[in-house]
C-alpha cells in the first residue's frame, strides 16, 4: 500500500503503530530509571536491580525498533 507516507508500502497504520512502540519503549524506560532510583534512595537492592532490568528490556525493544525501521526504508 503506498499512499506518500513514509517508505513505499508503508502505511499510515504501521507508522502508527511504530511511533506507539517507541512511546511505550520510552516510558517502560523513564519507569525503569525510576524505579532504579527509589531502590537505590530507599536501600532496596531488589527494586534497584528491577528498575535496571526494565531499562535493558526497554533498550532492547528500542533496538529491535531500529532494526525494523531499517528494513522498512529498504
């Protein structure tokens, strides 16, 4: 489907959706380093490492995004 927007055959919806996940992908990190920081400010190691792992699943997901839009402009 090409109608302008963005890479040919890329529609509106996939814009959509892809500006969604990287939305979601940059709140799930904000809440990592949040979380991250009231274990360090609370002496909670368990919540520190819990906010840490957020921020990596967060950084992974934002990476796989950046492969897909790779793809996409090809």
């Amino acid at each position: 489907m090409t109608g302008g927007v963005g890479a040919p055959g890329t529609s509106r919806r996939d814009i959509a959706m892809g500006l969604d996940d990287k939305i979601d992908n940059a709140a799930e990190k904000l809440a990592g380093k949040a979380k991250e920081a009231s274990g360090r400010a609370s002496d909670d190691p368990g919540l520190e490492a819990e906010g840490k792992m957020d921020q990596s699943k967060a950084d992974l997901k934002q990476a796989g995004e950046k492969v897909k839009d790779a793809f996409k402009k090809d």
